[in-house]
C-alpha cells in the first residue's frame, strides 16, 4: 500500500478517538463496581464507631446526659440485634427438630 497523508492524519485521529473511549469505559466500570463497596464501607464504619464509642468520647464528658442518652440507645440497638439473632438461630433449629419426630 502506497503512503497516503490524509489516510494517516484521519488513522491517527481515530486512534486517539478509541483511546479517549476505552478510558471512559474503564473510568465507569470502575465506578460501577465501587457503588456497592460505598455502602458495604459506611455500614463498616459505623460498626466501629459503636463499637469503639468509649474512644470517640472523652471520660469528662461521658457523664453529660447526651452521651448517656447514645451510649444507651446503641446498646438497646445492640441487645435487640442479639436476640433477634438468637430467635433466629432458634426458629431454625426448632424446625429441624419438628422434622425428626416425623420420621
């Protein structure tokens, strides 16, 4: 094939047409898969703060009744996730049970 300037000027400007695309792909698939890490990152993060609250506060103002009143509530959110855990684990061994009886 001969060397033909206008074919090289339009080869090159496809090239770099092609490039710009197959950034912006790369650009949102990444995108796409950190939205579910965002969530999966904020639920962690509050996990540690409750579980670590007793460093977030200082000892002088653990008294205050606010803190009380957060200190408190997270421990009741606590407490009702343990049990609604242990119904759970219970519903499910109380059906396994029910089934031997059948046999």
């Amino acid at each position: 094939m001969r060397y033909d300037r206008e074919l090289m000027k339009k080869t090159l400007v496809v090239m770099k047409r092609v490039k710009e695309i197959k950034e912006k792909r790369e650009r949102q698939f990444y995108v796409n898969r950190m939205k579910s890490n965002v969530q999966k990152e904020k639920a962690d993060n509050v996990r540690e703060i409750e579980r670590n609250l007793d460093l977030l506060v200082a000892p002088a103002a653990r008294n205050t009744p606010q803190i009380q009143k957060a200190t408190a509530a997270i421990k009741r959110m606590q407490k009702a996730k343990e049990t609604e855990e242990e119904d759970a684990a219970g519903d499910d061994s109380g059906s396994d049970a029910g089934d031997m009886d059948d046999e």
